[in-house]
C-alpha cells in the first residue's frame, strides 16, 4: 500500500476535526477531500484540498499549503478563486480559505527540530549498514 503524503495527511486531520480550522462540526452537512470538480466546455478539472457543504446551503472551499512561501499562497490564491467561481456559477454562494501550516502547526507532521534528530538517526544506520 503505497504511504499518504504529509500533504495528504494534513487534510484527512482537517476533514476529521474542522474545529482545528475553526469550522463547527453541527454545521457541516457533508465534507470532501481533493474532490473533481469540472468547469466549462472543455471539462477543465478543478480540484480544491477540500470542500464543505453547509446546512445552510453554501459551501466552504480550502486550499492547504505546507507553508506560507508567496509563491505557494499565490497559487493558493488561484486556485481558490477557480474553485469559488465554480461554485458561484451554478448558483451556490461559496466561501474560500487559504490555510497554511505555519499559521496551523498543529497540521504539520513534526517540527524542524524532530526532522533533525530524524535525519540524524537515518544517517547513523546507514553509516552502520555501509561498514564491514
């Protein structure tokens, strides 16, 4: 089975507990992870990190960057912009959030400080492995 990606596993934590992002739980009707929305004549292929669909009847669209390099929170931007439009042009209002794991540490899978000690263990192992 192949392993989840820590981007992946950072949405599965959100869908789980949206209360981590600030969402309540009573007022989700349904949720999903990275689903295809398709727009346009051509069928173009819109896929946000995760959608909300609300009791009331509008819609929460997120888009998860690991960080908050510009780079990352501009294509963010993009595409959370796609995705409400989606959303609006079928009628439905829709809201947009750009969540960023530096401003969520708790989404993040291990601190800088963890990933050195980690790193520093993968190195003695293979110096071990590579000895005779």
């Amino acid at each position: 089975m192949p392993r989840k990606s820590a981007h992946r596993k950072a949405l599965e934590r959100i869908n789980e507990d949206p209360t981590i992002i600030g969402l309540n739980k009573r007022d989700l009707l349904f949720s999903a992870v990275e689903p295809y929305l398709y727009s346009g004549r051509r069928g173009r292929r819109i896929q946000p990190d995760l959608v909300f669909i609300l009791r009331t009847g509008g819609v929460i669209v997120i888009e998860y960057k690991s960080n908050g390099h510009l780079r990352l929170t501009e294509k963010g931007r993009t595409q959370l912009e796609e995705a409400v439009s989606f959303y609006e042009k079928k009628g439905i209002s829709a809201e947009g959030r750009l969540i960023t794991g530096d401003s969520h540490p708790s989404l993040k899978p291990y601190s800088l400080k963890t990933k050195k000690k980690h790193n520093k263990e993968c190195s003695k192992r293979r110096r071990r492995r590579k000895s005779f």
